[in-house]
C-alpha cells in the first residue's frame, strides 16, 4: 500500500492528531503525527488488517529545526511488504512524545537513546535512563545547541 | 642453555660448574622483560589487530607477552583503541588495580591523542596520557602488527635499561 492510501485511510478514522503528508521530496515520502497521539496511531498501525505494521524498523529522534525536536519512526510490515516514515515533533521547550513501547517492544532502547543524545522525554515510558553516555552525563550531546563541557570528572574535555 | 643464551650479554660464564654470575638489575629485567603479561583487553578496531598479533602469525607468545583476564596478574596494559570518558573511569580504575611494575603501551592515534575525534568528539579523550601515564606510544590507525612489535621491543628495551636502585619514570 502506498503512504497516500495509508494517509488516507487514516485520516477517516482519526479526526485529529495527523499533520501534513509530504510526497514532493527527493527523501522517502512521510507524513507528520501529533506527539500525544502518536501511540494511538502506531496502534492502528500495528493492528489494522489492511496494514499490520508488525516491525519498527527504527525509531530516531532527531534535532530538527530553530524550535523543536522530532522523533522519526521507519515501519515496516513482513506481512503486507509496505514500508511508512512517520514524523512528530515536539518543541525544545517541552519535548514531550508518547511512547510506544507498548506497541513495538523494540522502541525500548531506540527512546532510551533518543532520549540520552537529544534529550525527548517519552510519556510513558517504563525505564527512562541514559543508555551510551555515563549516568551523571550533563546535558544532551547531539543538539545542535550542544556545548562540550570544560571537564568531566577532572578529565579535560576539549582537546 | 636456552637461559644461558639469553643471558649472555648480562652475565659471565664459568664454562664448568653451571655458575653464573650476573647483577640483580640485569637478571630483574631480563625475567621482566622476557614475561610481559598483557592486560586482556581491547576497545576499538587497534584491537583487532592487537589480535592478529597475537595469533599464530605474529605470536606474541615468543615474546612471553600472555593476555591474562584480570589486572592483578598482569605487567603492561596495551591500550588499543578509542578511549571514551566513559571507558577512561575504568581504565583509570584498571590501572589503579595492577600491581608494580607496570607499563603502558598506547597503541594506534585515538588513545594517543584523540585521532579522528580530536574536534569533534564530545564523548573521546584526547589522549590516554591523560589518565595514565603511558611508556611507548605506536602511532597508526589502527598500526600494523609489525608496528606493535616494534612498540612493545622498545618497551623491553626500556625495561632492559631499568635500575632497582634508582627511579626511571
């Protein structure tokens, strides 16, 4: 199936929580999804007979404009063979997404890293922590804002 | 014989009677030097060829360089790879836990200076001499086998020149 007919067919059962789709682009084709919504979309993703997204390809977040953050879901369904790229954003000020680890076991550590580098805060989520950096890391290293602290338990930093 | 070959160029040799009569410095480095238990541990793509130098084609074993599995056993920490701050707080504490004398040989351009990471890398140390103070540094990226002999010969020779009486480092 293809991201126009999965846009739609979502669309007629979510009155809101989706964003604009965008095809025109020279990257795959997504669509947006609201950040409190999104873990009942990936549910009728998941679950639907028609689309059955069993896999969670990935899950990244990403540092995306001035004001906010996103989060990028890749989908995938053995079932059907049909691949989705999901999008929502959350803003640098409140960066808050619902999880859905419920839905994909997988999105477990996928958040927990998106959490540890960029610093979104999954709703929901059942073992929030720092997964790669030490647990009394300051900060979240790959926002663009990001500085290099001068030391880090007495070791210098900076080169 | 094999030990009297060896210390040949230590020691006199009485050509009856099986004495020999040598220095305590030389005969502490030459059974340091011919034992070099190596830390068993590896933390980036230097490891791997760390590994190729142990195996059977270069083989460390002629050198008496053995990876052990615990600090306490070991002489020298070959630190082979990309040393992350994460990795230097145990790296610290490893070295903390070898007994005396111990030597470090830093191998290849991350734990010598940060390499590739040097700018960029938020989560790299530039430098394992930061942490621990290093004996032999191999440049490369990551170094050939050959380059890690030849580092860890200049280390024998540093512990060749090595005296108990006064301090070397």
């Amino acid at each position: 199936m293809e991201i126009t007919e999965i846009y739609e067919k979502l669309k007629k059962v979510f009155e809101t929580g989706l964003g604009e789709i965008k095809t025109d682009i020279p990257t795959e084709p997504f669509f947006f999804a609201d950040a409190d919504k999104i873990d009942v979309i990936c549910m009728f993703l998941r679950d639907e007979e028609s689309l059955q997204f069993d896999n969670l390809s990935c899950l990244s977040g990403v540092d995306y404009d001035k004001d906010n953050l996103a989060v990028v879901y890749h989908l995938i369904s053995y079932v059907h063979n049909h691949r989705l790229v999901l999008k929502t954003l959350a803003p640098k000020s409140n960066p808050v997404v619902k999880t859905v680890t419920d839905v994909w076991a997988a999105a477990n550590w996928h958040e927990r890293e998106a959490y540890d580098l960029i610093g979104i805060n999954f709703e929901g989520h059942p073992d929030l922590r720092r997964i790669l950096l030490p647990e009394d890391w300051e900060g979240h290293p790959l926002r663009k804002d990001y500085k290099v602290p001068e030391f880090y338990r007495g070791m210098k930093v900076p080169y | 014989m094999g030990i009297l070959n060896k210390l040949d160029y230590t020691a006199e040799k009485f050509e009856s009677g099986n004495i020999i009569i040598t220095s305590a410095d030389k005969l502490l480095n030459w059974s340091r030097l011919s034992s070099m238990w190596q830390m068993f541990f590896g933390l980036a793509c230097c490891a791997i060829e760390m590994m190729a130098t142990s195996a059977s084609h270069y083989d460390l074993d002629r050198f008496g360089i053995i990876p052990r599995p615990s600090p306490r056993h070991v002489d020298i920490i070959l630190i082979s790879g990309t040393v992350t701050l994460k990795m230097a707080t145990r790296i610290k504490r490893l070295w903390d836990q070898m007994p005396e004398p111990k030597y470090v040989l830093s191998m290849g351009s991350c734990s010598n200076c940060g390499g590739p990471y040097w700018e960029h890398g938020y989560h790299v140390l530039k430098g394992v001499d930061r942490v621990i103070p290093v004996d032999v540094y191999v440049p490369g990226c990551p170094p050939r086998p050959e380059a890690l002999l030849e580092g860890l010969i200049k280390l024998q020779e540093k512990i060749r020149n090595q005296s108990i009486a006064k301090k070397t480092a």
